[in-house]
C-alpha cells in the first residue's frame, strides 16, 4: 500500500484529490505570485482524520502544507516545488460552530468556519467577535489563529491570540490534543495553547478553538483624519 492509499483509507477515498484539475485550486496563491503542485491534497472532515493524516505523511516524509481560506500574501498555504515530496491538507471541510454560549461570551469553533460566520454566529446571540479585517469573508478560524492575524480592531481588542481560551489540535504523532476548556483564570499549568497560535502549523494543526466574545458594540463613530 503507498502512502497516498493509505491516506485515502484513514479520510475516505472521496476526500482525497490528486488529478491536476481537481488540485488546481490549491496549487496557487490567490494573487498567481506563488505556485506549486502537491502530490495531493487532503480534504479530512474531523480532528481525528487530521491527525491520521499527520501520522501517515510523518512517517512516509511527506511534508504537510495546512490550508484555510488561502488568503494570505506570502504563499504559506502553496507547495514548494524546490522542496521535499508535499500533500496540502485543507481544512474546510471542518467548518461547523460546535457551540455559542451568550452568558459565558464564549464560541467552539472548527477550523475550517469563515471568520464572518463566526462573527454572525455571536452577533446572533447579541455578542461581538471582534476581530475583523478585509478578508474575514474568506479567511478561516483556523488560518488566523496559525498566523495571529490582528485586523482593524487590535488596539481595542488584541490579537487572536488574545481571545483565543482554548484549542484543539491534531499533533504530527497521530494525537489529538483536547484543551477546549473556557476558563479565563487558569493557573493549572502550562499554556500550551500559545505554542501553536502563531506557529503557522509547524508544531501541530489546529482543528477548533474556544473563543472569546465581548459586549456588542452600542454605537460606531467614523472618523477621517489627516496624517
């Protein structure tokens, strides 16, 4: 059995694309700048079939690509051709919104959730997720946690990793980390929640997150200034 087979076996063969048509849509960045064709690309649809995959492609050497809504700007989400054999693992189809809790001010989503389905989610229950920027239309949970993206709300708000309570995530070994607890004063050990945000799934793939929400906002001002 190659290792493709074997990957197909552990996230269903429907979930699995390796003709160049069908790949297309991964191979390149939105812009065109950065291109590059992967030996397939993974499609799982729970934590458990992440983390599967992990350990498959870990013990077959196969590089890992994590992609999201594919809206950054410096390629992260595109194969390398120059560098070692590579699969891209997308994680949209992990895209459901476990739970919104209004009195907690809390959200468990997956990774594959747009960001503006999060914000409608908790603007539903008259809470605010706060961050927001140009691309939150596209850009997935799981995508802006992996960078720390901040948007046009950080000064107030912080960045994702400042309303992010807990997470889960598939780790390269074929373990799946639960930590999706809400608790805002914990001081029972180690954070290791911030070991990934911001790793740009380097150490482990993100597969749902507890988030926090705030008040809504009861009146916006827009102001022009000139610099």
């Amino acid at each position: 059995m190659t290792s493709l087979d074997a990957l197909a076996e552990a996230i269903g063969p429907r979930n699995i694309l390796t003709t160049a048509e069908d790949m297309a849509p991964y191979a390149v960045d939105w812009r065109g700048s950065y291109r590059g064709t992967p030996q397939a690309v993974l499609r799982p649809g729970t934590a458990e079939e992440v983390a599967a995959a992990l350990r498959i492609a870990t013990q077959a050497g196969l590089a890992v690509v994590a992609a999201g809504g594919r809206t950054g700007l410096a390629g992260g989400a595109v194969v390398r051709d120059s560098g070692p054999p590579a699969v891209v693992l997308s994680l949209e189809r992990l895209n459901r919104i476990r739970d919104v809790d209004a009195r907690d001010f809390s959200v468990v989503a997956e990774a594959g959730c747009i960001v503006q389905q999060v914000q409608q989610a908790a603007v539903a229950v008259d809470r605010l997720f706060p961050i927001a920027w140009g691309a939150q239309g596209s850009a997935q949970i799981g995508g802006m946690l992996s960078t720390n993206a901040g948007g046009i709300r950080t000064i107030r708000w912080g960045n994702a990793r400042d309303l992010v309570l807990g997470l889960e995530v598939a780790l390269p070994d074929g373990r799946v980390l639960h930590d999706l607890r809400r608790v805002r004063k914990d001081n029972s050990g180690y954070a290791l929640r911030h070991l990934f945000i911001g790793a740009e799934g380097t150490l482990g793939i993100i597969t749902a997150a507890a988030l926090r929400l705030v008040p809504p906002l009861r009146a916006v001002e827009t102001a022009f200034v000139a610099v």
